[in-house]
C-alpha cells in the first residue's frame, strides 16, 4: 500500500507527481488544505489546523472522509501524529512525505529525524521525504544497492547517528570500512551509473539523491 503524506510547506516545492499513485492521502494540518486545492481525495486530515483560517478549516472538515483534531499544545508535532496513525493503521505500507523540508529549520529538522524515534525506526526502510530538488531514504545496518532517481544528479550518505564499518561502492567517492564517530553528512558524491552500493553496521544513515534548482 502507497500513502502520501502533505505536510504544510508550499506547494511550489512539491515534487511532481501523480496523486493515482497513492492509495490513501493524510493531509497534516494546512496539507490538508492543499490537497484539496488540488482536486485530490483526502482520506484523512491530522493536526491542530492552527495554520487555517476559520473558513478553511471548515472546508477541510466537511471535505475529508476523516479528521483527527489535535490540541494545540502537545507533545508530537503534527507530522509525528500523522505518522504515527498512518503506521499504526497500516503498517505494511510504504508512506512518501511531502511538504516537510522548505519554511522553518526546526520544522525540517524534526521530519529529517522522524524515523530515529524508536517508535517508527522499524518502518525507517518505508519511509521516504520527497520535495522538487531532494529524495531522502533511511536505512538501518545492512548492505544496500541504491537505484538512480530520474533527473536526480548527487549522492549524498548522511551518518544520522555514530556508524560503524560505512563502506561505499560503485559511486565517484568511495569509503573502505570507515568508522564515523558523529552525525556526518557525506555529501556531493555521484552516481557513476544507474546504482551505487554501501553497507555499514551500526546506527541509521539518510541516503539524499538531489539536484540543483534548476
């Protein structure tokens, strides 16, 4: 199953795609309101939906087939509530997050680390953080081959935690069993084909294929 995931970022930053894709749409707070915008069925809308206005908000709730209204102050943020029900309720599928990276750093920062928590580090391989520019796949130990993304140009190994044995293959920059004692992000590198290959053995790394702005 294919979800899709609408944080509140602007729509100018979304990559294209096609909402058929999907099999079930979660609008996180004004998300939810952008997936309407779009003509798109949203089967679910999460948040506390400080971000609309009173009118929208109400066109959220009578369009969504299901809202789940959070209070203002809470612990999770909006998108970790959203994950949350979407894994809970399926916990099989494969969710691509979109609007989670432009606008305010603590907002990104918090989606790039979602999948560290260690109620959602078991969906990690499941989870990937989409915009126009940058794909972000997560992955636990393990040896891994990577598929080029179209029209994506680099690479990038982002060390999300202290990990151990990082080896990198068939990519321009290469690593041999190299131990990395903190968050590091290995950026720049490139496919010198349609794949390139890693394996490590301890901790979490973010694997980022992006482009320039064109």
């Amino acid at each position: 199953m294919k979800i899709l995931l609408v944080a509140g970022g602007s729509p100018d930053e979304w990559p294209q795609l096609n909402s058929e894709r999907f099999d079930y749409i979660v609008g996180i707070d004004r998300g939810s309101l952008y997936i309407l915008e779009q003509g798109w069925t949203l089967d679910l809308a999460v948040g506390d939906f400080d971000s609309l206005t009173n009118d929208e908000k109400q066109v959220v709730q009578e369009q969504a087939k299901e809202v789940v209204q959070a209070q203002a102050e809470k612990d999770d943020t909006d998108t970790q509530l959203a994950l949350a029900l979407v894994m809970k309720k399926f916990p099989e599928s494969k969710v691509m997050i979109i609007g989670a990276t432009g606008g305010r750093l603590d907002h990104f920062l918090a989606n790039l680390w979602l999948p560290l928590e260690p109620r959602f580090q078991e969906f990690a391989r499941q989870i990937n953080v989409k915009d126009h520019l940058n794909s972000i796949s997560y992955y636990l130990p393990g040896s891994y081959v990577v598929k080029r993304e179209t029209t994506m140009n680099y690479l990038a190994y982002c060390c999300l935690t202290p990990v151990k044995n990082l080896t990198l293959i068939e990519s321009k920059y290469l690593l041999n069993h190299v131990d990395v004692a903190i968050p590091t992000s290995y950026a720049s590198n490139e496919f010198i084909g349609e794949t390139a290959g890693f394996s490590f053995d301890t901790g979490m790394i973010a694997v980022i294929q992006s482009r320039d702005e064109q």
